[in-house]
C-alpha cells in the first residue's frame, strides 16, 4: 500500500468516524429524561376537533341533541365504528338468551370507557406516574411498565401497565379478548399531544387505529 493510498484511507475512515459521532450526538440530544417528557405532558389539553377527523362527532338524527357524539360533549366515540370495535353478544343460537353475565358486563362497560377520547383533559405526570382527570375522573398510573389488575366491579378485572418511551407515554387495557393501546406523543415544544388508539381482539379480524390531536391550553 503506498503512502498516498494508506493517507486516502484513514482520511476516509476518520472522516466516517466524525459523521458517525456527529449522528450519536445529534440522537442523544433528541432523546429527553422521564422527567423532561412528564413536564411536556403536564398541563390542560383540548382536543382539535379540526385536525382529528376520526374523533369527530357525528350528525345527531334529526330532533335529537346533546346526544354523546354533539361538538362539545366532554367524551368524543368515535366517528364511523367498525365492526371490530362491537361488543360480542354471547349466547347460543336459537334457544332462549342466556343470563347477562355480570362479570362480561362490567368488564365491557370498562373497556369501552377507554374506547373514547375526553374533549378536555389534565395531565400530572412525573417520572414515575402520570395522573389523567378527565369527565371520568381522575385515573393515576405507574409508570414502571408492569401489569395492574384493576376491579372494574360485577367481578370483573382489566389489565393496565404503563410507561413512558421516548417522547410518547405508552399505556394498554385488555378485558377478555379486547385489547385497547393508547399512546400520547408530545412535540418537542410541549404544546402538542398527538394521540394515537389502537383496538385489537385477540380472537382475530382486523384491528382498528385512530389518530386524534390535543393541543395545551
């Protein structure tokens, strides 16, 4: 190898090691603390019905107001329902209908809560747990990733974990078959929460995604 040639090379690999070190930086200085993401999180958030077309309310039927889906209502459902979001109705065919199972109402009643998105919303979040009050109350959560059996009543449970990833605070309920994620993404200036809601059925079928925008108010 001549000299020209060893001096082509290891000016080029120097020069890839400083690219290299530069793109390392550049990510760790995108990267924030537990507690720099829960301080972008804090705060009273309103949603923009303009920019989150999917939770937009629909029409009520003619003569009918204050319906849940009216602009204004304190929990948004959402605008076009599929069928993968329907509760199963369990019971034989033909025969006489089964007794409600206490049990399968409730944990239904408390899975489809979290199936909504709150016009309005105040989160008080921390490193280590984030509290959100809503028209439902206000809900606290560990932030440590692990599974919370919740009693949601009739002997019913869900399951709850939580945690915050990056700039997103990531949690996910599941009752029976049903599995619904929420994700809650704060811009870098903490003025915008994009929030994203995922259903699934572990039975099968597609699953369904949503996408809303809060901004701070």
């Amino acid at each position: 190898m001549t000299r020209r040639t060893t001096t082509a090379w290891l000016s080029a690999a120097m020069g890839a090691a400083l690219i290299g070190g530069m793109f390392s930086a550049t990510v760790l200085a995108q990267r924030a603390t537990p507690a720099e993401v829960a301080a972008k999180l804090s705060g009273n958030w309103q949603i923009n019905l303009d920019l989150s077309p999917q939770f937009r309310p629909a029409t009520p039927p003619a003569g009918r107001q204050g319906s849940a889906g009216t602009a204004g209502a304190p929990l948004l459902s959402l605008a076009r329902p599929s069928s993968s979001l329907a509760f199963l109705q369990r019971g034989g065919g033909g025969g006489p209908a089964a007794a409600p199972d206490p049990r399968v109402m409730a944990g239904n009643r408390a899975i489809q809560t979290v199936q909504q998105a709150p016009a309005t919303m105040t989160i008080a979040a921390t490193a280590d747990s984030v509290t959100i009050t809503d028209p439902r109350g206000a809900r606290t959560y560990a932030l440590d990733n692990k599974e919370v059996k919740q009693d949601v009543g009739g002997g019913a449970t869900i399951t709850t974990k939580s945690r915050l990833d990056n700039h997103t605070l990531r949690q996910e309920f599941i009752f029976d078959e049903t599995k619904v994620t929420h994700a809650f993404e704060v811009n870098p200036e903490g003025t915008r929460i994009t929030f994203t809601m995922r259903i699934d059925n572990f039975s099968g079928g597609a699953g369904r995604q949503v996408r809303g925008i809060y901004e701070k108010k």
